[in-house]
C-alpha cells in the first residue's frame, strides 16, 4: 500500500473511532438513564402488584435489555477500530523510520 493511502486509511479510521466513540458516549448515557428507569418500574411492579405494572416493567426490560446488548457491541466496535489504528500507525511509522 502507498504512503498516500495508508495516510488515507488512518484517516479514515480515525473518522470512524470517532464517530463511534461519540455513538457510544451518547448510549452510555442513554442506557444510564433507562436503567434507572427500570429500577423505578421494578419497584412500581413489586409495589402496586397490578398486572399492568408488571406489563409495563417486562416491556422496559426487553428494550433495556436490547440497548445493553447495542452498548456492548458498539465498544467491541471501538476496541476493534483502536487496534486498527494502533495497527496502521504502526506500519505508516514504521516506514517513515
């Protein structure tokens, strides 16, 4: 590969580690606040012991559960680009040297 596009390439992944970083950020946040929100409609549904209750926290828990699941893949998705960058600086580096 050139010198050109391997600087194209450690462009272009460092666009993408960003971006995903940013996903991610957001997401964590995100995930953070519902499962708060799941621990509150827990506790309504242990409280009031109404079938509704229990309705509303099941469905809470199958989304919760859902972003959780979003959250792990998108910081395998960033650990993958941090090694495919440390990977491309390593060779773009050493070819310079």
């Amino acid at each position: 590969m050139s010198e050109r596009a391997q600087r194209r390439h450690l462009d272009d992944v460092q666009r993408r580690l960003m971006l995903a970083r940013e996903s991610m950020r957001i997401l964590e946040e995100q995930v953070a606040v519902w499962n708060d929100s799941l621990e509150e409609a827990r506790i309504r549904s242990l409280v009031s012991e109404t079938p509704q209750q229990q309705a509303d926290y099941n469905e809470l828990l199958k989304h919760v559960t859902v972003a959780n699941d979003e959250l792990l893949r998108r910081r395998a998705d960033v650990a993958n680009l941090l090694r495919e960058r440390d990977e491309s600086l390593r060779r773009y580096t050493s070819k310079e040297s």
